[in-house]
C-alpha cells in the first residue's frame, strides 16, 4: 500500500531495498533501450548485476559530493550534526562524531553553511504562500504497469495545498543560471528524478496533481540560488521513458539476463560522432 512518512532516519531510508531515483538512473542506460545508440549510459548490465552481487565498488565520495552532502545535510536534517563530521574537530567537541558518514574540511563546512543561507529565505518564501511544508518526506508506493516494482522516494521538501503535491529539490551545481543548468540536467538525468518523484507523490499523498521544482544554488561564491519549475509537458514523456525502464529491469531481474545489446558476435557499429557545441550564447 502506498505510504508516505516523516522523519524517517536517512540510515533506514537506504536501507529499504526498493527502486530510487539513484539507482534508477545508474541503469536507466543504453543497454534498456531498443536503439542501444539513443540515450546515455552509466553503467552496462553486467556491472549493474555485479553491483547488486556486492561485486562493484563504491567510489569514495568528491569534494563536490561532499558539499552538496553537507548542505543537504544542514538545511533538511534535525539531526544533521550526526551526520557531519568536521575533520578539525577535537574529540568531544560539538563538531565530532565518529558515526558520521560525511568527513568535511572547516572550509567546506564554511562553504555549507553558506549555501544553506542562500536557499533558506526562498524555502521561507515558498513556505509562505504554500503553507505547511514537510522536509525529507519519505515515500514507498508499488509502480510499473504491472504494480509489480517497489519504488521508493525522499523528498526534500514538499508542502500540499488545494489537492496539489509542491516538490522542490535543492542542487549544487556549477551554474544555476537556466540555460546552463537546463545541460547539466539532461546530463545528470534530472528530469527522471522529477518524473519519478511526481509519480511517488500522486501514489502516496492523495493528491490530483504535483508542481516539481528544482532549487539551483552555485557551488562557489558568489553564489546564486535559482528556482526552476519542471514543465509537465516535458514530464509527460519523460514518465513515458522511465515506465520503460521499470518494465524491462523487471524483465531482467526475472530472467537474470544481464546481457548488453553490444554484446553480439562480429557485429560492427557505426560510429557516431557528437556535434560541435554552439558555446556562443552566454546567461
């Protein structure tokens, strides 16, 4: 049955082996397409299987990583002071916690901390003309055509009003100007997260419709936060896609084949070269 709770501790949330936004996009790849050369790829099917073998291993997290960690961490978590780790800190202070999952520099937790002023006063704003919101909103709901995946989703922020899920999810990026986030978007698989994230609301929360909103705040100083709504347009197909990539991971987890569609005897493959970037727009 579909649920949605609150403050529901990260460690638990993880640990429920269902389908989420991340690893729906490590595997939503070339290999589940019909055309191998349409799409992107992370990873191919065979280190997908090898991962959920615990085979694959985890790389350590960046310095970037960490930052959008800790700025998660800092603006959504009651508790986030047992998540963070500042590496300056002297055993028993306030900084030291030796179960926290994310190890920071005192500058990046200055750099956090800063991120996290910048987005606060436009989450107030949103807060103010929605009403009550809820952080780190945990839902479950079984999805695919069939009903037959068990899906799973942590969102942010998200506040009802009027029968209407608003969703905002924050990101530290390089640039949150539109036309260079709209990019690195596309390129990160943003708009499934925003597909699969309205699907686990109009499953779990009793609502008609959702609003899916990304909050864009630069990784580097000076630093600028922008608020960028989804179309539901372009969600339409998007939705499309991702119901694909659930029926055919099922198909594979059922028929433990994990095989790549390059993997075929003496085939050749054309090979398609990218075009040229047009780097002449600016803003």
């Amino acid at each position: 049955m579909p649920s949605a709770f609150r403050e529901v501790p990260s460690g638990d949330y993880f640990r429920v082996p269902y389908m989420s936004f991340s690893r729906l996009k490590g595997i939503a790849g070339s290999f589940l397409a019909t055309d191998p050369h349409t799409g992107g790829y992370q990873i191919t099917p065979r280190s997908y299987e090898a991962r959920k073998l615990g085979q694959f291993a985890v790389n350590e997290q960046t310095d970037a990583m960490k930052i959008g960690t800790g700025a998660h961490a800092i603006v959504l978590e009651k508790d986030w002071r047992t998540q963070i780790r500042v590496s300056d800190s002297k055993p028993g202070g306030a900084g030291f916690f030796t179960d926290a999952k994310t190890t920071l520099t005192e500058k990046q937790f200055a750099e956090c901390a800063q991120i996290a002023a910048k987005v606060r006063p436009i989450i107030a704003k949103l807060e103010n003309s929605v009403g009550y919101w809820n952080t780190e909103l945990s839902l479950f709901w079984q999805d695919g055509t069939d009903g037959v995946m068990p899906c799973k989703a942590r969102l942010d922020w998200c506040g009802i009003k009027n029968r209407t899920a608003f969703i905002v999810d924050l990101k530290v990026t390089e640039d949150p100007r539109p036309y260079k986030f709209s990019r690195k978007a596309c390129e990160l698989k943003y708009p499934l997260q925003a597909a699969h994230y309205t699907a686990g609301a109009l499953a779990s929360l009793r609502v008609d419709r959702c609003e899916f909103y990304f909050l864009a705040v630069s990784a580097e100083p000076p630093r600028l936060a922008v608020l960028h709504k989804v179309s539901t347009h372009d969600l339409g197909d998007v939705e499309d896609r991702r119901q694909f990539y659930l029926a055919e991971i099922a198909r594979r987890e059922l028929s433990g084949d994990w095989t790549d569609p390059y993997e075929k005897d003496h085939e050749i493959w054309d090979l398609k070269l990218p075009k040229p970037r047009d780097n002449t727009r600016t803003g």
